[in-house]
C-alpha cells in the first residue's frame, strides 16, 4: 500500500528532490520542496498566518474506490482495510464533483484521482482520467500508484486518457527489503519492469514523479539513473496521527510528547481539498482514518463548503490561530505540535 508514501508528504521537512528539467519552467513543479512550496502558498494561496482573502483551491484529491493491493508498513491501510466498504465513486457523481471544481478552473494545478487505495484497481480509471482533462485541459491529472499493476495495458489506456502526472511510490530496490515494507509477497523486478515499460510510452508532457519513503537505496538509484526525466522525491515517513508503527522506520516522524499546538507544517494542506467517495471531506491527508470531516461536497456543494465559515473556523485551528477542540487531528500530528510546553 503506497498510500502513506503520500503525495504531500513529499513537500515535508527533508525532502530531498532530483528536479525535473525544465523545473523552474513548469509551474507543477513547484511543489518539488517545502521551501519553494512554501513560496507558492505565501503567494498564490493565503498562508497559515496572513489575513483573509480568498482562499486557493490548489489541488484535487478525489477518492474513487478504497481498495489496496499491498499492505505497506508505513500505511493505517492494513489496520482500517476491513471496514472501508466496496463502494465506488459513481461517474455521475464523479461529474457533478467535476463542475463542482469549475469555481477553481483557473487555481487548479493537480486533480489527484487517489486517496488510501491503489487507483490502478479501479477498471473505470481511464474514464475518469479523460473527463478530469477535458474538464481540466491546464491542470495536470494523476495518480499515485505502486506500479505492481501498472501493465503495458493499464499504461497505455491511462495515457491514451490523457494522463500528465504519475507519482511511482516504490519503497526499496532490494528483493527482501521491498517485500517486508510492502507487506506482500511483490517482484520488485515486476515492478520495475512496469516502470521501465510505462517510461517508454509516456511522452515529455507526462510528468513521473518516482518516490521511495525509506530514501532512494542503490538499486533504486541505479534504475532511475537511466531516466534523467523522472524527478525524484524521498519522503519522510509520516507517523499518521501516531498510527504508524514506530518500528517501521527509524527516520519515522512522531509528535513530539508534550508538544504544543504550532501552525501546521505542511502548509499546502491549505489549498487542497480531499473529496471521499460519499462526498465528505476529511481533514487533511494525514487524517487517513477520516477522524475529522469538515462536510460533505453532495450535500453542500463544493464552492460553498470551500467558503463556509465552518472550513475558515477549521483552517483556523490547522493554523493554530484559534483554539483547537478535543481530538482535532492536528494535536496528534507531527505537522502540528512544537516541542516544549
Ligand atoms: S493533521 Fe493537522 S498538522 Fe497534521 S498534516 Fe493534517 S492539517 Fe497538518
């Protein structure tokens, strides 16, 4: 399960990034490191302490199906698999999320179709690929993936769709080592050759993001150091609320004990907006169990739940400028706590 590798996270405190070429060209590319990231919400989004304007809707995150064909230590994926349910996003209400986004046309950069799954074992991907590009031809519409099923078939019907942003989350290039993080019995050689297949289909407008949680080990190295073009991002393993097994990792970040409520680090979160499949909207995507929905965007409408003074109130905790209630996520967050009283 990739799903802890998330994409978020990749901006986090050390991240390390091989910057794709053309970086500074190209405008998704921003988000290659927390500072620049940090730059583009001061600017182009309001930040965690700057005063009222209309906030950015910079990124997507839509849930289509809740089912993982791995099971990654560093993912709540394994613990919270048997209560997920096997409901799909429906196409008509995958539309009705799509004109719902239209308020952000000119805001949004990603469309993000993945949220504590593998999307590749979702058959109607290509489908909603397409409708994301037509309805989004200047954003970028992606997913993240672990590559196990990303077949010369599934590469080509996702390209054919119109896919441009691809994030690979391969944990390690050792045999032994990639099997224990991923929890299954997986060919890291499979996988690879997966990649290597998909890299020789995807064109230069496609941006590959190849990112590894526990860091980039030899072999991983020496397999992307034959595509220049794919960006590179090691990932810091986030403790998902405290969930995370500490012994999965010794680069593991945990709360600090006894910390106190601090803005939140990760200040992209701002600007993105994770829909689920019944149309709530969790917090963040550290919030993985979904512990706090700030409302539902079938029965509110996307636009007005971006606006409603409910979201202000909780940007607002996230931000630490208010007081935080009992249990809000943020006060079992690495992101959110500072060390000391
Ligand atoms: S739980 Fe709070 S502090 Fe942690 S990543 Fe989410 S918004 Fe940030």
């Amino acid at each position: 399960m990739h799903r802890a590798a998330h994409p978020r996270d990749s901006r986090a405190p050390g991240l390390k990034t091989r910057p794709a070429r053309g970086f500074m060209k190209n405008h998704d590319a921003l988000f290659q490191t927390l500072r620049i990231q940090r730059r583009l919400c001061n600017s182009r989004t309001r930040s965690w302490g700057g005063e009222e304007s209309v906030m950015k809707l910079r990124e997507a995150e839509i849930e289509t199906h809740a089912a993982c064909n791995a099971r990654c230590r560093y993912c709540v994926y394994p613990a919270i698999k048997d209560g997920l349910g096997r409901e799909t996003l429906s196409r008509e209400r995958f539309l009705d999320i799509l004109h719902g986004l239209a308020f952000a046309r000119d805001d949004l950069v990603n469309i993000h179709l993945h949220h504590v799954n593998e999307p590749l074992l979702f058959p109607d991907l290509p489908w909603f690929v397409a409708r994301a590009r037509e309805a989004f031809p200047r954003a970028r519409t992606g997913f993240s993936t672990n590559a196990i099923l990303l077949s010369p078939q599934k590469a080509e019907a996702a390209l054919k769709a119109g896919l441009n942003l691809i994030y690979l989350t391969v944990p390690s290039g050792q045999p032994e080592t990639y099997k224990r993080v991923m929890g299954i019995d997986a060919d890291i050689a499979r996988t690879l050759a997966n990649i290597r297949t998909f890299l020789s289909l995807a064109g230069e407008e496609v941006r590959v993001v190849a990112r590894s949680p526990l860091g980039f080990d030899g072999r991983l190295q020496a397999f992307y150091a034959d595509f220049p073009r794919v960006e590179l991002e090691a990932i810091p393993i986030s403790s998902r609320l405290g969930r995370i097994d500490p012994e999965t990792s010794p680069d593991l970040r945990q709360p600090p004990s006894g910390g106190r409520p601090s803005p939140c680090a990760l200040s992209w979160v701002a600007g993105t907006l994770i829909i689920l499949r019944n149309g709530d909207v969790p917090l963040c995507c550290n919030d993985q169990e979904h512990r706090f929905i700030v409302g539902n965007v079938f029965e509110r409408g996307v636009e007005a739940l971006w606006t409603s003074p409910r979201f202000e109130r909780v940007r607002a905790f996230m931000a630490a400028r208010a007081p935080r209630p009992a249990d809000f996520p943020c006060d079992a967050c690495e992101y959110g706590l500072k060390e000391g009283a």
